[in-house]
C-alpha cells in the first residue's frame, strides 16, 4: 500500500507556549526523511501530531487524507516510537511487550522482532523496569523497526543505544527499508552518523518548518572555499556567507546558495579549492543564521 502524510498550517500552543507555528508540509511514501532541529525547536510535538498523539491548536495532520487525530482508521498506519520504549509498562517483561505489539500492530513480523532481539543480544524474558537505557533504547526500536507500519517514525529512540549498537539500528533501518519500503521519520541530534541513510531533510526552527529539500540538494547547497585570502573575496562577492575564517594569508568561506559546478569550475580556474560541507555543519550554520534573523526581526 502507499500512504502520504500531510500537515496544513498546523500549529500547537502549550498554554502560552507556541511550539509549533503553522507548519505545512507533505511526506511521500517509500522515504526515509531527517527531521532535524535544536533542541526545544519542535520536533517531538510535529512528530506527536502527525502521529495523532495530541490535538492541533490550528490546522490538520493528515494521514492519506483523513486526519489522524482519534482516526482509527489512520492511526492503524502510523507507529511512532520514542526513547525508552515507554509504550511498555516496566512492570512487563520483554515478551509482554511484543505480544501486546503484535496485537496492537496490523503490520507486525514477529519473527523479525525476534531476530532483531538477538542482534541486540536483549533477552525477551527480562522485565522491562530492570533493562539498561541502552536495552531500553534496543527494545525501542525493535518495537518501531518490527512494527512494519506504513508510517514509521523514531523520535531519537535509539540515543541510549551505545556506538555498535546505533549502527547495528542503522543497518537494519536500511536493509528492511529496501526489502519492505514504507514512509520512515528519524528525528537526530547524531546527524553525521545517520545523515547517509536521509533522502529528504527537514529543519525545523522555533517551531517553523525553515527547510524541506532532497538531501542531495541540501548539501549541494553550501561549499567551503579556500585560498589565498584576496581571491576568496572576490569569488564569494555577492553570496551568502555564513562563516569567514583567516590563517595568515589564507582564508576559507563557507557560502550557502545554490553552488552548482559553473561555480565549482570558476572557483579551481581562480585556484581556490572547493570543498563540501557535511549536513550537519549545514544544519548547524543554517539555524544559526535564522536566529540571526529572527533577533533582527
């Protein structure tokens, strides 16, 4: 089945904390997408409307349409797993927690929920309350990865896991992605270690969504020129700079914009060096620059 997930100006108050502020967005099946952000930037609550967890203030979430808010018919598509797999009652062993999945979960394999346990090495007869964060944060994403939803969306459920761990997570993310293709959301702070496995990012900022763009694009979007200090100037006259760094004679620039390869080819003819930049110094260089502009508006 295809699913597509939509927002229309969807905000959310708490009290008088607007947290997110007329988001409009529309997420495609067969996706894995970034959702990145600072912290307190609105993450958690998008994810929580789209998955029908809370009540919009303003506008819809929508779920092939429908909206998703005390929609069975909607919610039935959509599994969102948070830290600490605190959709299981600690008083419940693991085995507990995947027979309640399996009857919760339409889509569920749990013969993969089972294998995915032994990868982690988490014993499905231990109680819940006496697991690690680490165990806690493998469950979790066993829960979501098994789940097999139309819509799956890990909201940094898997930060408690240690490196081997993230990275056994990030290859079965991948692998059952490509064997069973769904619409997946991973909500990061650990940008670098996942950013690979993104086809669309993203940003949000002071609950605004302030980016959605093809991953591929996104990093085409910036570049960090080098050389000798009088030519960078030059070249980088007129675009966006977010960041200017000298070391004696030689200087380096990070522009954001378009730097498409007529660029790349004027900046190795002036003999600069034309090197990319990873995501998340992008990211990081991009929400700075927009709180420059909000303290400015």
């Amino acid at each position: 089945m295809t699913v597509r997930v939509e927002a229309r100006n969807l905000s959310l108050d708490y009290g008088d904390v607007e947290a997110i502020r007329d988001v409009s967005l529309s997420l495609a099946d067969g996706r894995i997408y970034g959702l990145l952000g600072r912290n307190g930037s609105g993450k958690t609550s998008l994810m929580s409307l789209l998955a029908g967890f809370r009540r919009p203030t303003a506008g819809e979430a929508l779920v092939d349409g429908e909206p998703v808010f005390e929609n069975g018919n909607a919610t039935r598509k959509v599994c969102l797993i948070r830290e600490g797999a605190d959709t299981v009652d600690s008083m419940e062993k693991v085995e507990a927690g995947l027979e309640f999945a399996a009857r919760m979960r339409p889509y569920w394999d749990d013969a993969y929920a089972r294998r995915l346990l032994d990868r982690f090495e988490l014993s499905a007869r231990k109680k819940v309350g006496d697991l690690s964060r680490g165990q806690r944060a493998a469950l979790a994403v066993t829960l979501g990865l098994a789940s097999r939803a139309p819509v799956t969306m890990f909201d940094e459920a898997y930060l408690g896991l240690d490196a081997p761990s993230r990275y056994v997570f990030y290859d079965e993310l991948l692998r059952d992605f490509m064997e069973h293709p769904r619409l997946v959301v991973v909500s990061t702070h650990l940008i670098e270690e996942v950013s690979l496995l993104f086809e669309e990012v993203l940003i949000l900022h002071e609950g605004r969504l302030i980016l959605q763009d093809e991953a591929e694009a996104f990093r085409m979007r910036g570049a960090n020129v080098i050389g000798p200090r009088d030519t960078v100037d030059r070249f980088v006259a007129g675009m966006t700079v977010l960041e200017r760094r000298e070391l004696g004679p030689t200087a380096s620039a990070v522009v954001y914009g378009e730097f498409d390869d007529h660029l790349r080819r004027k900046a190795v003819e002036a003999g600069l060096e034309v090197g990319p930049l990873p995501l998340q110094d992008l990211f990081v260089h991009l929400t700075s620059s927009q709180e420059g502009e909000d303290d400015r508006s």
